[in-house]
C-alpha cells in the first residue's frame, strides 16, 4: 500500500461480505493512515452500507459508514455517520470539493456546510480510488445543531421543535405520504404562478419517525406542523410583502445558498439535495448545500430552458428557474437588493477561494492519476458529461475547465445582479 498524497481509509468488511445495497449495513473495521498522527487509528468497528440515488448505479459506488461510537475524522467533530463520497460522473473530482469550500465562507451557511477531506479508498484489499469525505446530512451538534426534543418534560408532544427537511422528487417512491414526506399540491399562486412539476414533496428528516415508536403522541401532527409552515412561508413569498417573509424565513441564507447554487448551476435545485432547516421557535434556514456533482458545466440535459445554447453553459440563471423558493423570492425587490449586496461583498472571497481551491487539488495530483488508472473514465462519456467535458482527456485540464467556468459564472452574476437589479 502506497502512500501518495493524501489520507488513506482501509475499510475491511467481516467476511469479505459485499456491500449490496442502501439500506442494510454490513459490520466492518476502518482504518485510518498517513493522516496527522492524531487522527489515525485501527480497525474501529463500523457498519457500511450504500447510499446516494443514480450515482449508487454507476461503477465507482458512493457508501455511508456509522460508527458504532462517535469517531472524529481529520478534526471535523465527532460524529458516527459519515460519507464516502465517490464523484464518479466528476472527471475533476472536485466539484464537490468547491462549492463546500466556497459554501464555507458565507456567514449563514458555514455552520451547516459539510467539512471535506479527500482520501484514497481501500475497501477489501482493492484500491478504490479518490473519495471525498463529508459530514452526513443529519441534526447534532457538529452537524445541523437544531433541537431535537420531540416531548415536554410531562411527556406531551412539543409540535414546535427542530425540523430538517429536503425538497426531494423521488420521496413518494421512497416512503409514506404524511408519515415520511409531506406534499403541497396548490401551488396557484394567480400571476406568480410558475407551474413546477418536482418542488411538491418534501421529505422530512428530523425528527425521525423512528424516535416515536414508544411514545403515545402521534408523529404525524409533526410532519402537518412543519408542512403548513413551510405552505404558510412559501404563500407569504408570493405575496410580495418582505416584511411578513422576513418574519418567517432566514433571508440571508437563502439569499446565500441561491448565489452558490447559481455560481454553479446545481442541476438538483429544483428538485432533491435542497434542505431547509428549523429551530425551536424559530425561522425557516436554507441549508445545508447539498451534492454539486451534476453541476458547473457538468449536464449534457435539461436544454429546453434555454433552447439557444447547451445547458452545460455558465449563461443563464438555474437556480432562479428551477427553484420555486429563489424563483418566488427573486420577484421581491429587496431579496433582490439583498443578493446584490451580498454577491458585491462576497465575489472577492469567491474568487480567492476558487484560487486555493486548484491550489489544493493540484497538490493531490499523483493521488488523482491513481484514481485514474483505477477508473479510466478521462475522455470517455460518463452521464451526464457536457461534449466540452468529454473532449478533455487529462485531469488537470478538468480542473481547468471547472476553474474557467467558475470564474465565467461569477461574471455572468455580477453582470445580472451588481450591474442592473431586474424585477
């Protein structure tokens, strides 16, 4: 075992057991090497299981592992559940790595934005290539730190506590209406209406449905409490009164959130991988961001927006146009106003970001041609890569071309927002 320029994970599962799916896990030992001595160790039992949606289909399998205590790992916090996030469709394997770096920076994401480490995977003996590891999507203290509580302390069931939810197309196939996610079906908001086909279901994931199975209070009233907050927050929005939507949501991380998904025009906005979050008696937060791999000029799909050039192109606004919360948002004057004061404040940092951000990577550079030679997918198609993207056949050009796009997408902003407000 070659150690390179990164960390290494050793993931051995009992019996050389396979890991078959996303919801069973597979006891294992991890390992930890060629990190700070601090944050090495060995064979600390865990269970490992698949994760993620169409990436668990492709040939390099994304996992989740947990712990079966709290592990802190590289100094992010201790914490049982952690990914592996694999990147596979990303032939800069850094997409991810930005827009968590980037989302890193603003004042009213860093407390949820993901850490990240890159690592080199051995899983059962057979080196598995570059992985990113991330904090899993989850309520904690080093995660989203909202409460928790579901019950007062004579046991009645305290309806207004944390909740962390997802904006996720695919819930209805993946659990129980009113019990696992909720759906908004009136969306007719007269002129405002935009008519979205994904942005209805909302899959709830705190509190967990799991915590009640002793308890005598029903956790449906939960899920219809966050659910006509959330119809109440999205009615105001329309309403164009900034003042009563102030009252209800967090404006300066959603205000945050859509310039880093517009930065890199996140194809999943509009429809999974975008979370909300809310505390005891308090505001509606956009947070955490969420899965940039199809992002960044990384997407030969969804053209019909924009029928005069590829969806791949930095030039148009993504997030504006697929997300009913900014869609509805960016009708109001002074969202606008606060989007460019904070795009004008933050655009140095961005690019100074961007900058450390290929300083890092590039650093990793023997490390990513040994990804590659594990998974020669440089040059090939993998979907959903843009042609521009298949046409450059060394990593450091991908890097390059995630870098370039980057910077073009931040002009494109400041052009829109910093030059000229647009109702």
């Amino acid at each position: 075992m070659d150690y390179l320029n990164l960390p290494v994970i050793v993931i051995n599962t009992e019996n050389n057991a396979q890991i078959l799916d996303k919801e069973n896990y597979v006891s294992c030992n991890v390992s930890v090497r060629n990190a700070e001595q601090e944050y090495c160790f060995e064979e600390v039992k865990a269970g490992i299981r698949g994760r993620g949606n169409s990436t668990w289909q492709m040939a390099k399998k994304p996992y989740r592992l947990k712990f079966n205590s709290k592990v802190d790992l590289f100094g992010n916090g201790k914490a049982k559940s952690w990914t592996l996030i694999a990147n596979y469709c990303d032939p800069s394997l850094a997409r991810n790595y930005f827009a968590y770096s980037i989302g890193a920076q603003f004042d009213s994401l860093v407390d949820t934005t993901t850490t990240i480490q890159m690592v080199e995977l051995y899983l059962n003996g057979q080196y598995d290539g570059v992985y990113l590891v991330c904090e899993q999507v989850q309520t904690g203290k080093n995660r989203v730190d909202i409460s928790e509580d579901i019950t007062d302390l004579d046991g009645n069931a305290l309806l207004d506590t944390g909740y962390l939810i997802e904006l996720d197309g695919r819930a209805p196939s993946e659990g129980t209406l009113d019990y696992d996610y909720f759906y908004l079906d009136d969306y007719d908001y007269g002129d405002r209406a935009y008519g979205f086909s994904h942005e209805k279901y909302y899959a709830v994931k705190s509190p967990d449905n799991d915590d009640f199975a002793d308890l005598s209070i029903d956790y449906t009233d939960f899920v219809y409490f966050i659910k006509n907050y959330v119809d109440t927050c999205l009615r105001t929005i329309a309403s164009g009164n900034y003042n009563s939507v102030k009252n209800l949501i967090d404006v300066d991380s959603f205000a945050e959130a859509y310039i880093v998904n517009e930065l890199f025009n996140n194809k999943d906005v509009g429809q999974s991988s975008f979370y909300m979050y809310k505390d005891a008696g308090g505001k509606l937060y956009c947070g955490p961001i969420w899965d940039f791999d199809i992002s960044s000029g990384n997407c030969d799909f969804n053209d019909t927006l924009y029928q005069d050039h590829g969806s791949w192109e930095y030039d148009c606004l993504w997030a504006k146009e697929n997300n009913i919360w900014f869609a509805y948002l960016l009708k109001i004057q002074e969202f606008q106003e606060l989007v460019y004061s904070t795009l004008n404040s933050y655009k140095d940092v961005i690019v100074d970001t961007i900058s450390q951000c290929v300083e890092s990577v590039e650093g990793c550079s023997q490390s990513m041609e040994r990804n590659f030679q594990r998974w020669n997918i440089l040059g090939v198609y993998v979907s959903p890569n843009s042609p521009e993207m298949v046409a450059i056949k060394t990593w450091q050009g991908q890097v390059e071309y995630l870098r370039d796009w980057l910077l073009n997408s931040l002009d494109y902003m400041i052009s829109i927002y910093c030059d000229e407000l647009f109702i």
